[in-house]
C-alpha cells in the first residue's frame, strides 16, 4: 500500500522506525515530517497528511503526536477523513473493522514500540465489516 505517515517531535522517534517496518514489510512510504525531535506544532504536518489522503495521493495514514489527541482533533477537520486514536490491538482491529478509519493515530508517548508496530499490523490487515457500519459511517457527514 502507498501509505503517508506524520509525527510530530514526541513521535519522531516512533515514526522513523515505523517507516523501517513498514517498508520492510513492502509498503511505499510517503513522509510529511516533522524529521527531527525538536519541538514543533502538530498541525502544520496533520493538515498535509489529511489532503493528501482525501486528494488519493495516499491509499491511508498514519499520524502520532504525544497523545494522539492534537493529531486526532487537525485531521477530523477534514472532510472525508476518519482518524482515529488506538492504543491497544483490539481497537486498532476494531477501527478498520467497525469505522473503516483511514488514518490511523497512536499516542506514542503512552504505548512502547512494539504495540504500534501491532496495532498498525492489525489495523492494515483487517477488512472493513461494511453493512450497518457502512450506513454509520455514511452519516457522520449528514449534519
Ligand atoms: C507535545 O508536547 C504534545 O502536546 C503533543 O505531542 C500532543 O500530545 C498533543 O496532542
């Protein structure tokens, strides 16, 4: 998969290992920075990250921030888009499973390393469930 992936300087870290992975694993990586762990403000990488996943440049995202919750509050902003923050697997399976959630978003400075390789391996293998959940996902534009 083509898959776009911003951080901000607390995931910095995070983010250049999970480029590792995910290339490693065969998926073509686009970076929207920040690239390097000094400090910065999350959405002037969120918002690119987001057109860039509406405009079909990328198939998903990945974004991670401290928290997860700046990142999560910037790319909802965008029509189209369905960030969501996971910190556990089952979640992450749940988010594509239940809300088909194109960027994934994970609070880096709460989960060590090895649960967001997990996460992001559960979110990109599992299929969206469709049916009533389609219908859901329909209406949170209908506002
Ligand atoms: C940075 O200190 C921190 O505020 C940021 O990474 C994030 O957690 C914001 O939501």
């Amino acid at each position: 998969m083509k898959i776009g992936i911003c951080s901000d300087h607390a995931g910095f870290e995070y983010k250049t290992r999970l480029i590792a992975w995910l290339e490693d694993g065969g998926h073509e990586v686009v970076n929207f920075g920040t690239d390097s762990a000094d400090s910065m403000d999350y959405p002037d990488v969120a918002h690119p990250l987001a057109k860039a996943v509406t405009k079909g440049d990328v198939q998903c995202g990945i974004a991670m921030c401290g928290t997860g919750n700046g990142m999560s509050f910037c790319l909802n902003k965008h029509i189209g888009i369905r960030a969501g923050l996971a910190w556990s697997v089952e979640i992450g399976k749940l988010l594509k499973q239940h809300n088909n959630a194109n960027i994934l978003v994970m609070p880096a400075r709460f989960i060590p390393f090895e649960e967001v390789v997990n996460i992001t391996k559960v979110w990109i293998d599992t299929p969206f469930e469709g049916g009533r959940h389609q219908r859901r996902i329909e209406k949170i534009e209908q506002f």
